[in-house]
C-alpha cells in the first residue's frame, strides 16, 4: 500500500477496517510498550501487540503544540506513561492513530 492509498489518519474506523487495519478496541493493542530517540526528528517505537516502525517528524509538524518539541534535547526526552508516548504534561502522541500508521505502513509520518 503506497502513499497515495493511505487512507486519511482522521478517517472512521470503517474506512479503516475496510483497509484491512485493526481498530482499537477490536483486537488493536495500542498501547506503547517502548519508545527511543533515533535523532532530533525520529522515533522508534513499539506497541504491546508487537507492531513498530518509525514516527518520523518533518520540519512542519514542529508547529502548534509540538513547537517545543525543535528542541532536540527535548525530543530525546520521549518516554512511555500509561501506553502512551509523553515528554511532559502537554505533549504526547495519541498512541491509536501511530498504531494504525506503523500496523499497515512501518511508519507515521508526522506534517
């Protein structure tokens, strides 16, 4: 499955059960098990039901909440809470929609 025939992270479930991809909540295990810092952009993490990849921040995503997040020393900070991936209080990652990325593709690519 290429890019183009992603199907949109916001979709429903049904777009995305008709995808082939586990829901949540419907055998999807989407909480994080690990996560680590290949660099100042890079994740590398892995859910409890054994799906990784990489989610992968371009130079737009570091917008908005995540601004903070150019810092590279804060970057580094990723770490796992409760299933989810966290640097603090405000910042975390919604741990459903990475699974279904990194489940069908290896990778969540974050614009």
């Amino acid at each position: 499955m290429g890019a183009a025939t992603r199907p949109d992270p916001f979709a429903s479930n049904e777009a995305w059960r008709a995808a082939g991809i586990p829901v949540p909540g419907e055998g999807a295990d989407y909480r994080v098990r690990s996560v680590e810092a290949l660099n100042s952009h890079v994740l590398h993490v892995e859910h409890c039901d054994g799906v990784k990849g990489t989610v992968c921040f371009t130079e737009a995503a570091f917008r908005g909440a995540f601004e903070p997040l150019r810092n590279p020393t804060l970057f580094k900070e990723a770490r796992v809470e409760h299933g989810w991936v966290v640097w603090n209080d405000d910042l975390d990652l919604a741990p459903d929609n990475m699974h279904r990325h990194l489940f069908a593709f290896g990778e969540w690519i974050l614009r």
